[in-house]
C-alpha cells in the first residue's frame, strides 16, 4: 500500500496555494555522502566484467558436476573418526542408542585404535543389549570389541574396564573380576572400572565388595552415569529400595534421555509392590519415545500384575505392532492369553516367541522356558498332547525354577492319563512338592 503523508501549504510568489505531497515509495533521498550520477563508460565496463564473473562461475559449476560425476557423486570429503564419533555422542545424549551405535561403528572402523572411541562404542553396544532379548546379542559384540581392545591396547584402563563390563553381560563372573581388578591396578581413580567391578561383584554374590566399589565409583566420579546406576544395583540388591531410587533419579537428571534407568527404576518400584510409580516410569519413557517397544512391553506387564488384563493385552499387542519380531512381547502376550484361558491364542503367541528364538541362534538351554511349557500347558488343555509333550521335553533341558519344573510335571501327567501314547513312567522323577494346577500357575 502506498503511502502519502500530506504537507503544509506552501504559497507561491504570485499568492497562490500550492499542496504538495511526499511520496514515501518513490524517495530518492541519500544519506551521506550525495551519489554521483553513473558515467555511461564506467556502465559498460561493470557489464562487461560482471559478465565474465558469470560466465567463469557457470564453467565451474559444470566443471564441479563433472568431477562429483566421476567420484560417484559425493558431495563432501569423508570425515574422521573424531566427527563421527561427535555424531554418536548427540545421539546418545538423544537417546537414540541406534543411531549412536551406527555412528561410533563407522568412527571405529575408520580408526580402531582410537581408545576412547572404542570405549565409547562399548558402552552404546551394552546399554543397547538391554532393550530386549531381539538386542542381546549387541553385549557379545561389545565382548569381542573389548576382547581386541585389550589386544591393542593392553595398558590402558578402558581395555580393561569395557572388559569386565562385557564379561558380566557374558556372565563370565570370574573373568570379569579379573578384568575389574586389572583396570583398578592400572588406574585406580578410573570411577567407571570400579562401576563395573561393582557389578561382577553383585554377580558373584559378593554384597560387601559390591557396595564398597560402587559407593567409591561415585566419590571418585558423581557425575557418572555408569556409577550412579552402579550404586543404584548395588543397594537394590540389598534391599534398599529408597535409597536405591534416589540413586536412579539422580542419574536420570544427568541423562534424562537413557531408556534403561527408567526400566530399572521400574523394577525398584515394583519391589515396593508401587505399580503405580512403575507405569508412571514406563510412561516416562514414551513420553520421550511413544514408539519404545521395551516399555510397552514391560507396560504390559505391570498392567497385568495389577489385573488390568485388557489394557495389558492391548500393550502388548501395540509392542507387536511396532515390532513384530520383538520376542518379549510374543512372550508377554502368551502369558496373558493363557492366563485368560484363551489357549489357541497363547498357543499361537508363544509358538512365535519360540520361533524368533530359533530363528535369532539361541541355544536351546538359553532359551525362555514360558515360551514352551506354557505353550504346552495351552496345547495339552486343547487336547493336542502330541505337540505338548516335546514341549515339555524340551523345557526340562532349559533352566527352570521349582514352580516351572512343577508346572512342567503337572502338564506331563494330564497327557499321560488322557493319552495312551504317553506313559507317566516317561516322566522325570522329583522330590514330591504340593500339586499346583496349571491353570493358577503365576506365569508373570
């Protein structure tokens, strides 16, 4: 819009009004120094070389596009292993572990001697394997990276430290004591080894070491993470919740974005039987990732030892959704419809649970023992005996607990008496224990 701002009358020499207006889009005013009318010779000379300018610019950029052509396209030079590795960093503190691990992989690759780097990686590699049995298998990557670690750098603390670490993962309990001892003897103010020990030692049962080292790893570095969340196990671990709590809230303000503290506090709260605080935690974490399959999952079943058994299933079902290779889900779920004596959906369920265990190379005896025996439970309640009782077979090699063997037997026995195929002197003799029936059996 144009705009006109009216002057005063302004009277001419024979007497008469002349109004006059300032056209503000128009104006010609210049402020300092007048400008001097362009001579049309120095117009022609700034064409010409403008001209040129234009010209060698346009050569050039053809002449980049023939050289990119040639080198396959890319635009930018590769960068070191310090920028990606920076790259991995703010995914990290983003809490995007994959993301993370992709970037820290391509910094090692580049330059595998880089310690720290590969320290780096390490960590992103472990705290990964916790998102669910579909990543352990990051924790044995992170094994054979500190393995060579320790080959390369055989003096340096965080051979030693990311060793011990990947060895309590491996639950090489020993080994890993000894790698921890080793990183302390090297460098005895590193806080991390002495996290890590911490953790052997809890593996080994050993509460008083355990708590000593990790209460020294947060003197030595209380901004750590890794020692905060040391400290935290070790006082779960004997019992002090609360104090324990404290322990995870206080790492959680250093990295509010890490998924694993939030389902390690969880399991703190559900050792008060405070499920509220539990949920409240896994909703903190899809606050941050409304697509973490984990906390649906673990959703899932704080839901259903509360006895909100839809919601629960509803959990469960969304974890698939996003995941349907997620094999703790399938497993959850299982548990749920079986409870819920819907048998062929639990049976289909935990035949998938089995089947993503297969297909990912677990061992047989590694394998979850729920994903058989409560499959064979449902099978066996459906009449179908002839694939129960290998299930049953099988879940006696894995490693079941008192209740689970029980729930094993009661199976066998109910095929053997309705079944002429089976025979009660083909089941495994036990110290006799009160008959539980498989239909009340807890499965969470």
């Amino acid at each position: 819009m144009l705009l006109v701002v009216d002057s005063p009358p302004i009277v001419a020499a024979n007497g008469d009004m002349i109004n006059m207006q300032i056209r503000r889009d128009r104006s010609h005013l210049r402020f300092g120094r007048l400008a001097r009318r362009a001579h049309p010779l120095w117009i022609g000379v700034w064409v010409i070389v403008i001209g040129a300018i234009l010209a060698v610019l346009w050569r050039f950029d053809r002449a980049q596009d023939w050289v990119l052509t040639q080198m396959d396209g890319a635009p930018t030079v590769t960068p070191n292993a310090a920028a990606l590795a920076e790259q991995g960093e703010r995914a990290y503190l983003n809490g995007d572990l994959a993301s993370a691990i992709d970037w820290y992989g391509q910094a090692v690759r580049l330059d595998p001697r880089q310690v720290g780097i590969v320290f780096e990686y390490g960590r992103m590699l472990i705290y990964q394997s916790y998102a669910g049995r579909s990543y352990e298998f990051h924790a044995g990557e992170a094994l054979a990276l500190a393995e060579t670690m320790v080959t390369n750098a055989p003096e340096d603390v965080r051979s030693h430290a990311l060793l011990c670490w990947a060895l309590v993962e491996a639950g090489r309990t020993q080994e890993a004591i000894s790698a921890g001892l080793r990183a302390i003897e090297l460098a005895p103010e590193f806080a991390e080894a002495r996290a890590y020990l911490s953790l052997a030692y809890q593996q080994a049962g050993r509460s008083d070491f355990m708590l000593e080292q990790a209460q020294r790893a947060v003197d030595l570095n209380p901004d750590s993470v890794d020692t905060r969340r040391a400290l935290a196990l070790a006082l779960q671990s004997r019992g002090a919740i609360e104090a324990a709590i404290q322990q995870y809230e206080t790492a959680i303000q250093f990295h509010p974005r890490l998924d694993a503290l939030y389902f390690e506090l969880a399991v703190s709260y559900k050792g008060q039987q405070n499920y509220a605080a539990a949920i409240a935690a896994y909703d903190r974490v899809l606050t941050l990732e409304p697509d973490n399959v984990k906390a649906y999952t673990r959703l899932c079943d704080v839901q259903y030892a509360v006895g909100e058994w839809t919601r629960a299933q509803e959990a469960c079902e969304q974890a698939i959704l996003l995941d349907p290779g997620y094999i703790d889900a399938y497993q959850q779920l299982g548990k749920i419809q079986y409870k819920r004596r819907n048998f062929e959906g639990a049976a289909e369920s935990l035949a998938t649970c089995a089947e993503l265990e297969s297909a990912q190379g677990i061992p047989l005896a590694a394998r979850e023992v729920e994903c058989n025996y409560i499959r064979g439970l449902a099978l066996a309640y459906l009449g179908d005996c002839a694939t129960a009782w290998p299930l049953f077979s099988d879940a006696l090699l894995m490693e079941a607990n008192v209740d689970e063997t029980r729930a094993i037997m009661d199976g066998m026995a109910l095929c053997a008496e309705h079944e002429d195929a089976f025979d009660m002197a083909d089941i495994p003799t036990l110290e006799p224990v009160p008959t539980v029936p498989p239909e009340i059996i807890e499965v969470y």
